[in-house]
C-alpha cells in the first residue's frame, strides 16, 4: 500500500488503496484528535490506519496520553512535540 485516504461515513471509516502511480503518495499521517474512546473519529482513523497496514508514518496528536494502540502520541501537531520526556 502507498497512500491512503479515509473516508468518515455513518458506517465508520474506510481506509482505501490508492494507485501506486499517483502523485499523492503519502509518508506520513497526522491525526489529529485521536482518543482513548475507542468510539471517537480520530480513534477510529487511526485504527484504520494501523488495520490497514499502512506503511508510512503515523502520528496521533493526543497530549493527554503517550501512546495509543501501540502507536506514540506527540503533544500537539508541531515540530518536535513528539518528544516526551
């Protein structure tokens, strides 16, 4: 898988394969507003994106929690905050 894109829809959020050819290939993911709540947007996102096998990097902006399925939090969604003390 190269990229993917999710979808939030009332039956929850699809992560989907994109061409390998196409320009918008993506390395990283930020998700913003990823919880503990299995039941929230960013949660569900993120879960998606980790059960699709996505293979660039993630990183789940939560200051509240340092990690979350496995995957380490950053603080906020700027350089440098996912360095926890």
């Amino acid at each position: 898988m190269s990229a993917v894109v999710t979808d939030p829809s009332q039956e929850g959020v699809r992560v989907r394969q994109l061409d390998p050819a196409s320009p918008a290939l993506t390395r990283a993911v930020a998700v913003l507003g990823a919880s503990r709540r299995e039941s929230n947007l960013g949660r569900r996102v993120l879960d998606a994106l980790t059960r699709s096998g996505f293979k660039g990097l993630i990183y789940p902006v939560n200051p509240a929690t340092a990690d979350l399925g496995g995957v380490r939090c950053c603080c906020a969604a700027t350089p440098g905050s996912c360095l926890r003390p």
